[in-house]
C-alpha cells in the first residue's frame, strides 16, 4: 500500500475571509489591514487557482469542487479537517470545533465524487457525535496517518481528542502515537491546534519540528516510531514551521512530489532542500493570504483521495 495517491480534492472558495471562531486558538491567523473580505476572496482564488494548475501541470489529478454562498463557511478552502478517504472505500467524518465550520460536511461532495468520477464508497464512518461532547478531531489536519504502517500521530489539543484519536485508530486498524506539541504565544507554551503545522509523512521521509515536543520522553517516542518505520527525519525549526514548513504533504503526479507554500519553500535551508529533493522535488505555491487570513497552508487544501474507483 503506497503512502501517497495521484487524486486530490480541493474546494474553490467562494466566501474565504478571517475567521473569528477559528482565531480563537490557531495563533497562525492575522487580521491583515486594509484587507476587505471580498479582497480576501478574490486574493485567495487567484492563488487557489494557481495552486491547481501547478498541481495538474506535473500530473496531479485534482477534483475540484466550488464552495456554496450558503452555508457561510469562510474555511471551507481546508477540507481535510472535515473528511478522509480510505482505500477500503471508507469515509471518514470529523468533529469540528468552530461552528460554522460544520456546515463544511456536505453531502453533495460525497455524492459528486461517486456520480462524477466514478470514485466507490462502501461505508461513512461518521465521528461527528463528539461535537455533542465539545470534543473534536479534524481529520487529517489533527492526524498524520503513516498509512503502510498502520501509525497515526497526533498531537493533542483543543482540536485534537485523545479519546476520539483512539476511537478513528480503533475504527480504521491504526495504532495511535500521541504527544502535545506547543508554540510560543505571547511568552507561553500553548498546544499547536494542528499536527499538520508541524509534521508531515511521506514515502520514506518525515519533516517533523521535534522541538515542539517539550517533554523529552514524548519525543523521543515519536522520533523512534519515525525511525523503526525506516523514515529519514528531516527536522525543521519552530521559525519554519511558523511560515508553514510542517504543513506539506507528497502527493503521486508523473513521479512523486513533496507539495508547500512558497512560503514554506523559501524558509528552508539549502541543506533541507537537498534532503528532500534526494527522495523527490519540491512543488511550491504562492498562498500568502490563505495563510495569514486562514492561518492553514497547502497541506490544509489538499484532501488525499484514496478511494476505489470504477
């Protein structure tokens, strides 16, 4: 079984702006000055659209879905948060922690994917009862599946539920691997709200900011599960991962690619950029607005499909 898959959802915006309900524990959103809401749209369409055209230059095959006026859902740019699609023909649907996030989990989606492009779905695991409980897990943003070895890290936080991970792990066969990751804000260590800030899985490598990890003991752990799986550990800095470094994600095109920001590339040291591109080139994409307004990058847009397809 393969790590990464040659179809990626992404939902073109109709309505992305600032978040309020977001803002509230992703320390990556800025309030940008000068910046009305229909800029912000019109800024991040621009650059969604440059995204998937670089995407589908090097062979990516990329479903792309318009978002919808109504519900308001000025995220929805994001969609690995809300679903995950598996090999087994399996959905999976996830608990979100802003409400007007929610409104995300469209069923027309799943409905296009199937009618449209023949992809097949047998079952919807659905973890969306947690809301009920003010727990959440937003999917792939909160968990970085190592798909060929069945390992599941997560870093626990607001968004990220260690009962729910250990629901999903029972559900799917996975083996969790938690751990709390956390950032400077404002002169504190607070939880990073996302794993996929600061890690991302591919093939035969791991980009993984261990110093996130503050407890010696939890990172040991996830550097020894990184390595027994025969991952080279690329490591980045808190100061890369801030402009996105961790929030990557390899994807099958012509021959594998590891996909960022241009931000992300940019903050990379000469010395990082030769590790990866020992294992596959790089694709980058200027996304400077989805990033401050949405405080989310390109791993964030990208919903790994993994499904069967007729």
């Amino acid at each position: 079984m393969s790590q990464i898959t040659n179809h990626i959802m992404m939902i073109q915006p109709v309505g992305f702006r600032y978040n309020e309900q977001t803002a509230v524990n992703n320390y990556y959103q800025q309030v940008m000055e000068g910046l009305t809401p229909a800029r912000a749209q019109e800024n991040a369409l621009q650059e969604f659209n440059g995204f998937v055209e670089k995407l589908r230059a090097k062979g990516v095959n990329v479903v792309v879905i318009p978002d919808t006026k109504d519900p308001d859902t000025p995220d929805s740019i994001f969609p690995n948060n809300w679903v995950s699609f598996h090999r087994d023909a399996i959905v999976g649907l996830y608990p979100m922690c802003a409400e007007n996030r929610r409104g995300e989990r469209r069923e027309d989606i799943l409905e296009t994917l199937v009618d449209d492009y023949g992809f097949h779905i047998e079952e919807i695991k659905d973890f969306t009862e947690f809301e009920e409980h003010d727990k959440f897990l937003e999917g792939t943003g909160s968990m970085i599946l190592d798909r060929e070895n069945k390992l599941c890290y997560a870093a626990i936080s607001i968004r990220t539920d260690e009962q729910a991970v250990i629901q999903f792990c029972d559900e799917f066969g996975y083996e969790p691997v938690c751990f709390t990751a956390n950032q400077d804000v404002n002169g504190e260590r607070l939880a990073i709200y996302h794993t996929n800030v600061m890690m991302c899985v591919a093939n035969d490598f791991a980009i993984v900011c261990l110093d996130t990890i503050d407890e010696a003991e939890e990172r040991q752990k996830v550097k020894d599960s990184l390595t027994r799986t025969g991952k080279e550990i690329i490591e980045i800095s808190e100061a890369q991962k801030h402009r996105f470094a961790g929030n990557m994600l390899q994807v099958m095109g012509d021959q594998p690619y590891l996909v960022m920001s241009k931000s992300a590339h940019e903050s990379l040291t000469n010395t990082q950029v030769a590790s990866i591109e020992k294992h596959c080139p790089i694709i980058s994409s200027s996304l400077d607005t989805i990033e401050a307004c949405g405080g989310g990058s390109a791993r964030c847009m990208m919903a790994e499909i993994f499904l069967p397809q007729a």
